[in-house]
C-alpha cells in the first residue's frame, strides 16, 4: 500500500507536467527520469542492505548488531548522495546529450534533473530499516505523507508559481526532504524503539558497510540496469521525435504505477524472511517465499488485464489526441502483457538478499539486465517503437523464467547437502 500511494504520485506528476507544461516538457521528463533512477538506486542499496542486517540481527536477538547496522547505513547514505550531488551536477549537460537530450528538449530538462541530483541528499531509502524493525504503520506514514505533500506542491510550484519541469522536480524532492525529517525523528526522537543509536554506532565499521554494501549491491545494480535501459530506450526513440518520448513517458509512469504493489510483494516478504532466517526458521521461511511468489504472479494478471481493457483511456488521460495519445496508447497495450510476470525477478533477487545470500541476488538482478533485457531492446529497437515496446514486455517474462531457475538451481545444492 505504500509504494502504491507513491505510484499515484508518479501519476499525478506525469499529468500536472503533461497538461500544465506541454508534451515536449514531458518527454524531457522521461530523458531525465533515468537520473531519477540512479538516486532512487543509491538509496535503496542502502536500505535494503542495512534492512537486512537488523532483521536478521533482531531475529537473532543481537540488537547492539543492529544499531551498528543502522548507525553505519545513515553515514553511508549522506556520503553516497553527497557524492552523487556532486558529479551529477558536475557532469549535467554530458549526461542529458547522453540520455538523448537536444536542443528542443535541454532547456526542459536541465532544470528538471539539477533540481532532483541536488535532491539526492534527501533521497532516503530508510523505510526499509522501519520495516525490518516490524514497525509497519509508521513505515506506511514514511510514504503517506511525504507523497501527499508532494502531490499538494506540485500545481502549486507548476501552475501557482509558474516554475513549470523545475516546479514538479521541486514538489519531488520536497516531499523526500518530508520522509528524510520523519526518519531521524523515528531513529533518534522516538523512545520506544528495540535499540538506541550512539555516536559510537555511527562510526565507520569496514565489516559492516562491506556486509551492507554486498547485500545492497543487486539493488544498486538493478536500479543502474533500469537506468541503462530507460537511456537505451529514450535514446532509441529520440529519433522519433518528442511524440515517441511523452508516450513512454506516459507508459513508464503507469507501468510505475501498476507494479508498485509488487515491488510492496518483495518489501513486505523482505523483513519476516530476513528475521525469520535469522531465528533459524527455516520452514517460516519457505511458506513466505511460496506465498508471496504465487501473489505477484495473481496481481500480475489481474493488472495485465485492466490495462489492456483501459490503454485508450489511461493514455486520453495524460495526453490530448495525436500521435503520442495513439503511440501511448499502443505502448500500454504491448508492455501490459509483461505485467504478469514482471514481479518474479525482482521478487527473486529480494529474497536472495533478505536472506544474505548477495551472489545469487548479484545473478538474477544484472544477469536479467545484461543478457535478456538490453540485447531485446537494441535487437527490437531498429523495428521502431512498437519494436521497443515488444522488448520491454518480453523481457519481462524471459526474466521471470531466468529468475525461477537460478532459484531452483540455488536450492538444489542445500538440498543435497541436508540429505547429506
């Protein structure tokens, strides 16, 4: 439910800059949006590394682990967005022509992505450690909250203010400011919590970051594959025109949208299958893993079938008629039929962290990147954007099908060793 709420964000976001600003403010959007990408996988590494450590520290009733987890995980983070600030910033104009930005769409999207590279310093992925404590309703408000502002800023900044793409990029980062505040207060305002961070917590532990950054890393990886394709696909489509690009925009943020629940799936699954493994418990570990596999695939389907019965209006809603509203009506379609099984890699690669198991993880999350999803779209690209729009959706099925085997090819191994 809270990833969702923050669909609805990526919702609203995409339509305020589509009908206040104009479609060619939207499609510097979509050029821009893969540096969005590349923040929001600087913080995820952290927090899902560090989330696993305390988890698995507090099912095995280690708190002082824990609170050098988490200590260790907030020096992290700054230093990391400190540095992507910097070389963001530094490098801006070569990364945008890099990810496909001309002359009709720069001045849109240099505002638009200094003001969400400055935003890295808040761009906290802590909620993960909330979860990992049990602590869900205020996991939940961590996302609530910092979205609802966000969604009050942005016709405010874009309109209100007229400060157009800068205006949205201002009510994102605004919002995470919101969630970074929340975070400190629930770690070092909050009394009743399972274990107390120190100074001495906060300081450095090489054992420790390498645990976090190992654990974290697939994260990381995936989010800078995400970040790979998005440029490959926005470079691709340049050649379109601006048309091509606001329709995968559009589709980006519903595809945003529709699958935010699954990534939930993974969130969710992610802290009782760490404390679980950490308390020994293996068969509680088993019942989580089946479960939550047999739900992305449902919800999968279900979502595969309300898009493909509603392309046309979802696609009216974001852009008046022409040749985007048609293209994004045709991509929705297409990537639609990956939506079934879109969850199960990702759903994969989290439970191999949850459980500490990076190597696996580090397989499934680049593996699907490197040999399934970028070759289908540079393969399919020259076929022109319904060609991309085929690759995106088979690309997640042959993922799926990658994931399931190198989980049973992982567990194969443990099996034989128990019969041992």
């Amino acid at each position: 439910m809270s990833v969702g709420v923050y669909g609805v964000y990526a919702l609203t976001n995409t339509w305020f800059v589509a009908r206040l600003v104009g479609e060619t403010a939207l499609a510097a959007v979509a050029l821009a949006t893969p540096l969005l990408l590349l923040v929001g996988a600087v913080s995820t590494t952290v927090g899902v590394g560090a989330a696993s450590l305390v988890a698995r520290a507090l099912g095995a009733g280690r708190t002082g682990h824990a609170a050098r987890a988490t200590g260790n995980a907030i020096v992290l983070f700054w230093s990391a967005a400190a540095a992507t600030t910097l070389l963001g910033l530094t490098f801006l104009d070569p990364l945008l022509r890099l990810l496909g930005a001309t002359a009709e769409t720069m001045p849109y999207a240099r505002p638009y992505a200094a003001v969400i590279l400055a935003g890295a310093l808040v761009s906290t992925g802590f909620s993960a450690i909330v979860r990992a404590e049990g602590r869900i309703r205020f996991s939940t408000l961590l996302w609530v909250i910092p979205v609802a502002v966000q969604i009050a800023l942005d016709p405010l900044l874009i309109m209100g203010l007229d400060m157009g793409v800068m205006g949205a990029a201002l009510g994102t980062v605004g919002g995470q400011a919101v969630s970074a505040l929340m975070s400190m207060w629930f770690f070092f305002g909050q009394p009743d919590r399972p274990y107390r961070i120190t100074l001495a917590h906060l300081r450095p532990r090489a054992r420790t970051i390498g645990a976090m950054v190992a654990i974290g890393a697939p994260s990381f990886l995936a989010g800078i594959g995400a970040t790979v394709v998005a440029a490959v696909v926005n470079a691709s489509l340049a050649t379109a025109g601006a048309a091509a690009l606001a329709a995968f925009a559009v589709c980006a943020r519903v595809q945003t949208f529709i699958t935010m629940p699954q990534t939930g799936i993974t969130q969710g699954a992610q802290p009782v299958v760490s404390y679980s493994s950490g308390a020994g418990l293996a068969d509680r570990v088993g019942a989580a893993t089946r479960i939550v596999m047999r739900s992305t695939v449902l919800y999968g389907a279900v979502a595969c079938a309300v898009v493909l019965l509603a392309a046309e209006p979802l696609a009216a809603v974001f852009l008046g008629p022409g040749p985007a509203h048609g293209d994004a009506a045709t991509a929705l379609r297409i990537v639609a039929l990956g939506f079934v099984f879109s969850g199960v890699a990702p759903l994969v690669s989290g439970l191999f962290q949850a459980t500490g198991s990076p190597r696996a993880s580090y397989v499934v999350s680049i593996g699907t990147v490197l040999v399934i999803r970028l070759p289908l779209v540079a393969t399919l690209a020259p076929f022109g954007p319904t060609g991309i729009w085929v690759a995106l959706a088979s690309g997640d099925l042959v993922s799926a099908i990658a994931a399931v085997g190198v989980k049973r090819w992982v567990r194969r191994p443990a099996r034989a060793k128990v019969m041992a």
